[in-house]
C-alpha cells in the first residue's frame, strides 16, 4: 500500500479549480434567485423556515413553533441547535446559506481527496482528481443542496469524512481523530445516516481499534436515545413528527410499529425500485450489490473497510431512506458510493489512464456520471424556479400573515408563515402539530374542522385538494381568496393556495385585508378575491 507521503505533489494551480467551479456555479444560482425574486434571497424550499422558526424558539429555552405546545418538526437533531445561537441576528436567515456554503467547500475538498487517493501515483492524478471533483459537484446536485438551506449538506461532508477516515485504515495510517466525531455526528444531523455509523464502527472494531469503535456507537445510543428521551417528556413521539409522517404507513405507527407492518413496509419498497426504476435507484442497488459480492467472494481485500461502509450505508438507504423529488434525501449515499467505487478501483483506474489519453478516460467516467445523474442536474439549474415558487407563495403569505392580518392561523405548509411569527400557527399537515399528524394517520371525516375549531383559528391557507381525504373543506368555511403563482409548479406543494374564514373570524375583515395585500404581490401572481369554484 502507498503511503500518504508517496502520493506525489499536488499542484497549487490545480487544486483551485474546483473551488472556482463551483464559486461559479454558486454565484450563477445565487444571482439568478435574486434576479427573480426582486431582489429578495429565498431558499428553494420552505422546510429550512421550519428549523429557523424552531431555532428561534429554542434560544428561548422552547421547544417547538408555538409558544404553548410542545413540537418536533425537524427533520434533524442537531441543525437547529447549531443555528439557535445565530436566531437574533438581523441576518440570522443567511445563517443556513453560510452554514451550507461551508459544507460545500469541504466536500469540494473530501472528493478532491479521494478522487487523488483513487489514482495515487498516475502521472496525471491532479488532473483527474480535480476533473472528476468538479464533475461530481455538478451531477450530485451539491451546488443545488447548499440552496435549500437544510441540513442534507453537512450529512453529505460528514459521510464523506467518514469514508475517508476508513480509507485511512486500509492505507495503514490509523483512524485520523476527527473520525469518530464524524460517526457520531452523522445520525444527529440525519437520521439515515445511522447506516454509515454502524458500518464505520463495526470497520473500526475489526481492525483492532476497539474503543473508538465502542465509543461512537455508544454516543450515538446516547444521545439518539436521550433525545428520545427528551421528546417523550414532552409528550410527543419518541421520533421527530417529519421523521414519523415521511416513514410511511406501517413504520409511522402510534407506539410500537407490529413485525408485520415493517415487513410491509419493505416489501412495498422493493416494489417501488422494480415497479418505477430511475437511474440513482438503479445506480445505488447495483453498487450495493456489487460492494456486498466483493466481500464475500473476498476480492478487493485492502478495501474491506471501505466496501463495509459502502454496502451497509447503501442497503440502509434502499431499505429506509428517502428519495425527493428536489434531490436531498439521497446525495449523501450517492456521493459515498461515488467515492468509494473510485476508491476501490483505483488500480484499474491508473492501468487505464496509462494505456489511454487521461482525457478520453475522465470524459468516459463525466459521461458516466452525468447519464446516470443526469436529473440531478436539472434539478440544480431549477433552483432559481424552485426559489421563485416559495417566493411567490409562501413568501407572500408570510407577508400577509405578518403585516396585514396580524392573527392565528392554520396552513399545510408551515415554514414561512411561522418563521418571524408572534402569532399561533397550526399546522393541518402534522409536522408541527402532534394532533394533525395523528388525525392524517386516521383519516377521520372532517378533522380539520374540528382541530380549527378547537384552536380557535380564523383563517386557514391550504391546497384544497389535499383535504379529499378528510370529506374536503368545512362548508362553514367561507372561500375569501385563492393565491396563485406566476411560474411553474416546481418546488411548493400545490397551486392555488385557498384562503377560508371559519367562524371564528370575519369574512368582511379579510377580504379587506387582502385587498390592500393585492397590489403588493410580485408581477405575474395572482390574488383572486371573493368566492369562486374549488
């Protein structure tokens, strides 16, 4: 095995390339979000509004949106607490894009790394570690990633450190000190990442370092089960609501999920891949596939470790990970798998390189890269029209909630209009409301009525449509507005969104209101004020 002292010199000028790159690529998406959105920054979705809003709360030693109840809308453990200190900031909503924009920058380094690692001592590694680094950045979609202002960019940094921490063991050198800080953090972050956890920590106890490896995983029960822990007290659900309601059926369950229900669960899943195969689904069950053969039929023997990680983190994510539409779920297995197969072909790599022109190999595996990810980069290139819906919808409500009707009220789609609002908001989707979340797993006839009624809510903002379910809109809710936007459907849940006065408030009295909104709204969106057909 080479040493790191073996690897050859890396070129200074090289090695910036794929910063710049993707500065670029950056700046591109950010202007053209600016351009479109009047001058005004907007994430491409509006959940990383939800762990602002919960950031802000927890600063005040609360936790949830609302002021008097308890809620876990976040998706992840430690991303609000890593923003709360920043939550009384005048420009805490660029907190996330920093955060994101620092993550990008180190995975633009973890890939750089270990695209060198896979060609060593060829005679042109930086070319093709700084080629192939900044063909990664643009088919994973990580440009597009660090736009939504989520979390899903640290969990691809930390997954990457992970992988590179386990290449170290096979190259001799030890576990570097920060591994285990990565494994630990890569559950607290995300939850699917509790597969590359375990995978790293069983890697580590093989190879002798068995502290370390005891260590993390201990941690992780820990605080996975200390934040557990702390939920419960609060009377919620052991898990976050987000996690609950995106498990599906069977799994989402109140109290303890039956054996048959998570068999379910898994069967529909295989289903869904051989039902409706796209080709990340594909690409994910192949190299699964194939870092499981290499270890049991023993082949690749120094990159053990490394196939560990990569067939147990992938089989997780195919058994119960996520796969979005906006691509975020998914890139951090992806950008392992990347990764790792370089890692471990790494010998036939350099053979080709020196039997052919290094530029014919690189452009084959771009190619490579960009068929079978190739609607992650549609996806990255719509991030303007992605910011531009959450700009002509959910930033408008918030608007309106804000400064013309200053008073509850109830939406399914919560992170905006909570976001800097004194004001309660109930949330008839369930992420931020444990009694929604449960009412959608019933399915009872006219629940949402109900739940407004209780909380006394005046007016309600929602995609009529997803009520269907629930025996539709109350018929004493009167019809007062429908919002719609000015561009494509891209990145929101519906269109049109309705606004409906329950008996708690006064139709008179918002339909004023919206008229003095309407000529406020961004060109192109449309305010339809009075009743009309749903």
């Amino acid at each position: 095995m080479l040493s790191a002292s073996a690897l050859p010199q890396r070129s200074p000028v090289v090695g910036v390339w794929p910063f710049a790159i993707t500065a670029i690529a950056v700046a591109m998406l950010l202007g053209a979000i600016l351009a479109f959105n009047d001058g005004v920054f907007v994430y491409t979705l509006d959940d990383p509004y939800i762990h602002m809003a919960l950031a802000a709360n927890i600063a005040e030693f609360h936790y949830g949106l609302n002021a008097s109840a308890y809620a876990a809308p976040s998706s992840s453990i430690l991303w609000p607490f890593l923003l709360a200190p920043f939550a009384g900031m005048d420009r805490f909503v660029y907190v996330p894009l920093a955060f994101n924009l620092a993550a990008l920058g180190a995975n633009v380094a973890l890939l750089h790394t270990l695209f060198r690692r896979a060609f060593a001592d060829a005679s042109h590694a930086d070319l093709a570690a700084t080629w192939l680094t900044i063909a990664s950045v643009l088919t994973l979609n990580l440009v597009g990633l660090a736009l939504t202002g989520m979390e899903h960019e640290l969990q691809v940094t930390l997954a990457l450190a992970v992988l590179l921490g386990i290449h170290d063991l096979a190259r001799g050198d030890g576990p570097p000190r920060w591994l285990v800080a990565a494994i630990i953090c890569g559950p607290l972050v995300r939850y699917e990442s509790l597969s590359l956890t375990i995978a790293a920590a069983a890697v580590l106890f093989v190879h002798g370092y068995r502290y370390p490896a005891l260590t993390a995983i201990g941690a992780v029960a820990a605080l996975l089960g200390g934040f557990s822990l702390f939920l419960l007290s609060l009377g919620l659900p052991a898990l976050p609501s987000s996690v609950m309601t995106k498990l599906a059926g069977p799994v989402a369950v109140s109290g303890a999920a039956p054996v048959g229900g998570v068999a379910e669960f898994l069967v529909r899943r295989g289903a869904d891949i051989i039902l409706e195969p796209r080709p990340a689904v594909l690409f994910v069950l192949a190299a699964t596939g194939l870092g499981a053969w290499l270890l049991l039929s023993r082949r690749k023997r120094d990159h053990r470790g490394v196939l560990a990680v990569m067939t147990l983190t992938g089989a997780g994510h195919l058994a119960l990970g996520g796969w979005d539409a906006l691509a975020r779920y998914e890139i951090y297995v992806l950008a392992v798998l990347v990764g790792g197969l370089f890692v471990v072909y790494g010998d036939e790599l350099r053979a080709a390189m020196e039997r052919t022109r290094p530029a014919t190999l690189l452009l084959a595996c771009s190619l490579a890269l960009a068929v079978v990810f190739g609607r992650y980069i549609g996806v990255s290139t719509k991030s303007p029209l992605a910011a531009n819906n959450i700009y002509e919808q959910q930033y408008q409500m918030h608007r309106f909630v804000t400064e013309y009707h200053r008073a509850p009220v109830a939406v399914n789609d919560l992170g905006l209009v909570s976001f800097g609002n004194p004001n309660f908001v109930l949330d008839l989707w369930g992420l931020g409301s444990e009694e929604a979340r449960r009412a959608w797993r019933t399915a009872q006839q006219g629940w949402p009525e109900r739940l407004v009624e209780r909380h006394k809510v005046p007016l309600v903002m929602i995609y009529s449509e997803w009520f269907a379910r629930s025996g539709g809109v109350s018929p004493d809710w009167t019809l007062v507005g429908r919002l719609f936007l000015g561009s494509t459907v891209f990145s929101v849940g519906g269109n049109p969104v309705d606004f409906y006065v329950t008996p708690a408030g006064d139709p008179a009295t918002v339909r004023e209101q919206l008229q003095r909104f309407a000529p406020s709204l961004p060109e192109g969106v449309h305010l339809q004020i009075g009743r009309a057909h749903v």
